[in-house]
C-alpha cells in the first residue's frame, strides 16, 4: 500500500518535478512550457480516465502555474524572478495546499480517495487523516520554498544546498503520508 500512496503521489506531482530537472539545464521559459505541457496533459489524460475535479486539485494548480510562468517568462524573459524559479515553484504549492485547507477539501482528500472504499471516504477519521496530511505537505513547501528563496538570494550558487531543499520537501511529506494512516489504522485496531 506504501508504494501505491508514494506513487499517486509521485503522479501528481511529475510535472513539477520534471520541470525541476528540466530547469537546471534550460531557460525558465523553455522549462515553464516543459511544466505547462506536463501537467495540461496529466490532467486531461486523467479526466479522460473519468478522475473528478476533486481529486485533480495538484493537476489543475499545476497547469495554472505553468501557464501563467510560461506567459510571464516569454513576455519578460529577464525578469529577476527567473532566479527564484525554484522558491516560487514550492511557495506556488504551499499555497495550493494551505488553499485547499481554507476550502475545507484537503488536497490528500481527492488522491486518497481514489484508493480506498467510499465506506471508508466517509469516515470523520479520513477526513481528519487527511486534513494532517495536507498540513504536513503544506508546511514542508512553505519551509522549502522560503529556505530556498533565502539561499538563491545570498547563496545562489549552492546547488547542492538548493537540490537537497528541493528533495527534503517532496521526500519529507511522502514518507510522512506512506506512515501516518498506517499508525492511525494500527491504533484503531488496538482499540477495537
């Protein structure tokens, strides 16, 4: 189970990570397009799968990040901001995730709910789960993406530094969403 919530999420998150890759070998313009494309198709691909809205909350904040870098890095390609790509790329997820709190439909919510019964999607407990979850993944992209604005403005050549930032907040609420339903089922278990 571990490995299918890791790879829903790893999922989800492709075109961001791609345009990560991406952007350390080309333009922020080239890489925006690489992103816009990734996620336009993700999402239509897993509309076509017949996903709901819900449970694309990434895909869609995904394609309109990219679409507006994308316009932004064409229209002003030597814009300051091309040096904070990575911090605003993290700080764009940490608001989609703070975002989908404040709306009272937790990112998780949706990518859970695509594995599990709707016995169990009905459940206060999934619902609280996953609102943990989300903040987990929130907390961590405002904590990378601030660290990493920090570090690109007095240290912009740290590329080792920016890398493990960039690992740490994917890495830290993957491990953290593989784990805590487990520890949540295991002590429901023990009450019983």
């Amino acid at each position: 189970m571990g490995k299918g919530i890791s790879m829903n999420y790893l999922k989800s998150f492709l075109p961001w990570i791609i345009f990560a890759i991406v952007s350390t070998q080309a333009g922020w313009q080239w890489s925006a397009l690489v992103g816009l494309v990734l996620a336009g198709g993700l999402l239509t691909l897993e509309r076509g799968r017949g996903k709901g809205w819900d449970t694309l909350f990434i895909e869609v904040s995904a394609t309109a990040f990219f679409a507006g870098l994308s316009i932004w890095a064409f229209n002003d390609p030597g814009s300051p901001a091309r040096d904070y790509v990575g911090a605003l790329t993290d700080l764009w997820l940490a608001l989609t995730a703070w975002g989908s709190i404040l709306a009272r439909h937790p990112f998780t919510l949706g990518i859970a709910k695509t594995m599990v019964s709707p016995e169990v999607t009905a459940t206060a407990v999934f619902r609280r789960v996953n609102l943990v979850l989300t903040t987990v993944w929130a907390a961590s992209f405002t904590v990378a993406g601030l660290a990493e604005a920090v570090l690109l403005h007095y240290a912009p050549h740290a590329t080792a530094a920016l890398v493990v930032l960039k690992v740490l907040g994917f890495a830290v609420p993957i491990s953290f969403t593989v784990r805590y339903p487990r520890a949540v089922r295991a002590r429901a278990q023990k009450a019983v």
